[in-house]
C-alpha cells in the first residue's frame, strides 16, 4: 500500500497540480497587494480621494466613523467597499490568468496537419484497370 501510494504521489499530474496550488497562493496575494495597495488608491483618487475598503452602510441613524466601531458597538455593517475590492480583485485574477493562458498558448506548437490522404484502393485499382486497356 505504501509503494502504490508513493506511485500515485510520483505521478505528473499529482506534482503538475501541488505546483498550480502553491503558484495559484502566491499569485493571489500578489494580486490582492496589487489591488488594495495600487489599484484602490489609484481608483479612490479618480473617484474623488475615497478609499473603498472604508465604505459601509449601518442601519439607523447613528453613524460610525469605521466599520470596527460599529461592530463593537454591535450594529450590523454591510461591508460594501470591502465587496467592490473583491470584485475588482477578481476582474485582475481573471485578466492576469488570460495573459498567462494567453502566452502558454502562444509557446505550443500548432497541431501539425495530417499528411494528404492518398488515392483510395478503387481509385488504384481503376488506374490499373485503365492502363492495362492501353
């Protein structure tokens, strides 16, 4: 049993996939410190000086200057900022793995095409019918 696992261990696609999974974790955090760290501010300040991770909304009338103080003070806060982040992070995963896609694509050979059939057995057989009426 300890061999048969170490095979299924051993095997490409095992190994192709660990690897996708750890590089897939490192893109991500790239790509989050990407989009709140460069994107948002870059997008704040064409939005007017606004971060949107700080957007909320509570429910009442008593405001809160940050989602925390609302929390502690046990009101319920709808982190929509922290949505609009989420959703602009996922529009640049899915633009990166486009590119990446797009230039894997770019490295494989083309499909070699398949050499030209050659004359079927009837068309043989009528040819040598035709010459040896000659």
């Amino acid at each position: 049993m300890l061999k048969e696992f170490k095979d299924f261990i051993m095997t490409g696609n095992v190994i192709d996939f660990a690897v996708a999974v750890i590089m897939a974790g490192a893109m991500g955090a790239v790509i989050n410190g990407f989009v709140s760290k460069i994107a948002m501010p870059l997008i704040g300040l064409i939005t007017g000086g606004a971060s949107f991770s700080d957007k909320f909304w509570t429910p009442g009338d008593v405001e809160y200057k940050t989602v925390e103080a609302a929390k502690e003070a046990g009101v319920a806060a709808v982190e929509y900022g922290a949505w609009i982040d989420t959703i602009i992070s996922l529009i640049v995963v899915g633009f990166v793995m486009f590119l990446i896609v797009k230039a894997y694509n770019k490295t494989k050979k083309p499909a070699e095409e398949p050499a030209p059939a050659g004359p079927s057995e009837i068309d043989l057989l009528t040819e040598i019918r035709d010459a040896l009426k000659k």
